[in-house]
C-alpha cells in the first residue's frame, strides 16, 4: 500500500475511535464550513428564472421571448437592495424561494458563464477575443464550470484542486472533502486526494457478492479477503486500494448515519429533495466524523427544455426552489445555517427566443446562492437587456456572460477559507478578471 492510501486508511481508523467518543469531546469541532453545488443539468433557462417586470424591461422580455413568456402578474416580485433602475419577479413556482429573496438568504448571480478572459458581444462577432470552446455543447460547457479550464485540457475540477491544498490542514477528518451524492463529477476530480460516493440514501455497499450465499459477515469477510489479495500490476493495486478505502468510508459514514439526529424538516420528493436529504444528515454528523470542510455536490437533470418549456418548467423550478428552501431550514434546524453555503451552477443558459415549443442552447444564465452568510436580497453583477440583438446579445438571445465563473468560484473559496495565494493556484487564470470577490458573501 501506498503512503497515500495509508494516510486516508488510517484516517479513517482513527475517525472510526472518535465514533466512541463522549458528546463533550465531539463539541470541540467548531470550525466546520461546507459548500454544497446544486448542479442543474441541461441548461437552465434562468430568463424565465428571475423575470423583469418594470414595464419597459419586461416589454423586451415579452418580445424576445415570445410564446414562452410567462405573464407579467404571475411573476412573484423580489425587491434587490441595490436596485439598477429595473425590478424584477422569480418564476410563479418559486414561492419557496421568494420569502428567502426577501429575508436576505438568498441571493442573485446575474449573467454569469465561462470565460477565457473578459469579452464583449463586438469581440465576439469580429472573432477577436478567445472564447470557451465547443460553446454550445453540453458536456464541454459542464467541463468549463466545473474544472475553469478555459482553452487549456485540465484533468482535475476546482473544488478538487482546493480539496488538495485544504487537507493536509485538517487533522482529524474522517471523510474526504469532497462528497458526491450523484455519482463522480469532474468538479471533484483531484491529484492528490479523492473524492468518496455516496448514494441518496447512504453509502453505496461495496459488498456485490450474492446475498443469497453470503450473509452478514461472512459477506464482509469474503469481501475483505478478495481485497487483500496481492495484485499483479499498478492498476490492480491501484484498484484495490481504492476498495479498501471506500469499504472503510462506507462502514465510517454508516455508523455516525445510524446515530444521526432525526430531522424535523421535510424534504420534497424527488431525486433532489433525497440528495439534498442526504446532504443534511451527513452534515447532522459532522461531529462524529470531525469535519471541518466539506464540499458536496448534487445534480437533477430536465433542464434541456427544447420542447414542452412551459409545461415542464413549474415542475423544474418548482422543485428547485422548494428543495433549496427545505435544505435551507434543515441547515437552520441544526443551527449551522450560518456556516453553510449552497450554490447552483448549469451547463449554460439558453436562447432568448423560441424555437417553437422551447429554447436552445445559449451562454450566458443566472445562478441562485442560499445560506445563513450569504448578502441576500439582491442581484449581483449586471442584469442584461434581453432585447434581441441587444449590447449582451451575439445570436438569438443567447448572452455573453459579463460576470466570469472563475469570479464566482472565487468568492466561494474565499468564504470557505482558502488564502488569496491558493485561490490563485486553484483558479490560475483569475488575475484576467476585474473582480476576486463579487460581495454575495458577507
């Protein structure tokens, strides 16, 4: 075995005593912070997210969105603290959301996307600015949020760089920084440290011997067994390795689960009421794992609305906005609201018009940050016209982001507790941008 993979063993050892301990010493955790990405797959059409409803600026709305304009008296109105001459309303479906707007939870990230380095709608008409490649495409505009990777071919995400600089200052804590509980994502994907899977309802089992003829622990130990077999090669013990690891979380997180507080708030129904379900009792024990900083990730997919939009956006966002809002509640419930911060990111935004029935693939979207430190109760960055052919505008609707998804990441690092020089290791390209902290975080 490797020094690493003894290391997180060993860890996990460790972590495994402190389960034993008494509530008094498991008090003494105090500095705990957690990120939790809400990854909306597909392309969330944000323009029919947060609508504005000032009659002039929702006159171009109407216009530019055509048949896929919602009406003007459905929208729920939010009041931002700075106001930019414009107001604006969230989606009708999103009542969960609009009381957390209005109490200062909630915040707006307008027109955000990713860029290579700051560019205009004229740059990019005359073909004079570097741009993300493949825009439009799903797959490479997901792997432009998650790893900030621009026109370079990096193999690891930003929150699983930071995971590498963070640990080695975490003594004591069980379970990796990241955790996935929809499966691996290349946000997560590191050098040095690894993210763990868990599944909506706990760790996913390593023991895949048949039940029928291995029960209990004798499934265990034909499992471990297997696992201490000698490899042959690199990526046989490389495998391995990896077993015993995820065998060892599994049993960790399963017993501090099994002691989990019951929880009063009531998560919607849903793949993501049960992720973030699942989300909120791991950070119920935190304590017993002696977390000090985590960084989940969540995803829902639907969001490639090319047909039936209106039909199945009440149900989108609906849901979006109730799950955040019972997440919300359960963070309040366990009195760490204030040291939990969650996010929403996308593949893209899409098109201002409509192609008949729905929207295409665009740039430029709004993403929504909830939590107990967030600076609520307003927009951030620079809402755009969402006339077509307006200054944002480079074909359809489809805008160029004015706020860089390396600002963003940025100034949830900087809440999280990274310095100023590892943001910069974490985000190479940063120094491009005007803007390190973008003041959604208090």
């Amino acid at each position: 075995m490797d020094r690493r993979s003894f290391i997180a063993l060993a860890s996990a050892s460790a972590a495994a005593g402190a389960l034993g301990r008494s509530s008094a010493s498991l008090a003494a955790t105090t500095d705990f912070k957690a990120l939790v990405c809400v990854f909306l797959y597909g392309g969330n059409d944000s323009f029919n997210m947060v609508v504005p409803r000032s009659d002039a600026q929702y006159a171009d709305y109407a216009a530019s969105r055509q048949n896929l304009a919602l009406p003007q008296a459905s929208l729920l109105p939010i009041t931002a603290a700075t106001p930019d001459g414009a107001l604006y309303g969230l989606h009708p479906s999103m009542a969960s959301l609009q009381s957390r707007f209005a109490a200062g939870r909630l915040a707006v990230l307008a027109n955000a996307g990713p860029l290579v380095q700051p560019v205009t709608r004229a740059q990019v008409l005359a073909g004079s600015a570097a741009l993300p490649p493949q825009l439009f495409s799903h797959i490479d505009q997901q792997l432009q949020w998650q790893t900030l990777r621009g026109t370079g071919n990096t193999t690891t995400g930003w929150a699983g760089r930071a995971a590498d600089l963070l640990t080695s200052t975490l003594a004591g804590q069980a379970l990796p920084v990241n955790i996935s509980i929809t499966g691996t994502v290349p946000l997560q994907a590191a050098a040095l440290t690894a993210a763990y899977a868990v599944g909506d309802q706990g760790p996913v089992s390593e023991f895949v011997l048949d039940p029928a003829v291995f029960n209990g622990a004798a499934r265990r130990n034909a499992v471990l067994a297997l696992l201490g077999t000698q490899a042959a090669t690199p990526y046989g013990r490389a495998l391995r390795q990896t077993r015993q690891r995820a065998l060892a979380y599994g049993e960790l997180t399963s017993a501090a689960l099994a002691a989990a507080p019951a929880l009063a708030t009531a998560f919607p129904a849903g793949t993501l009421g049960s992720q973030l379900a699942m989300v909120a009792r791991l950070v119920s024990v935190r304590q017993a794992l002696g977390m000090q900083r985590q960084l989940f990730v969540v995803g829902v997919g639907g969001f490639d609305t090319h047909d039936g939009q209106l039909t199945a956006q009440p149900q989108l966002l609906g849901g979006l906005s109730d799950g955040l809002a019972a997440f919300d509640a359960a963070m309040t419930e366990l009195g760490v609201d204030r040291q939990v911060t969650t996010f929403t990111l996308s593949d893209f935004g899409r098109t201002l018009t409509s192609n008949g029935d729905g929207t295409d693939h665009g740039w430029g979207g709004h993403q929504l940050v909830l939590g107990g430190t967030v600076r609520g109760g307003d927009i951030y960055g620079t809402m755009p016209s969402l006339a077509l052919g307006g200054p944002d505008d480079i074909d359809a609707g489809r805008m160029v982001p004015t706020t860089a998804a390396q600002e963003y990441a940025a100034t949830l690092l900087r809440w999280f507790g990274l310095a100023e020089a590892d943001i910069d290791r974490v985000i190479p390209d940063l120094g491009r941008f005007a803007r390190r902290d973008l003041g959604f975080m208090a």
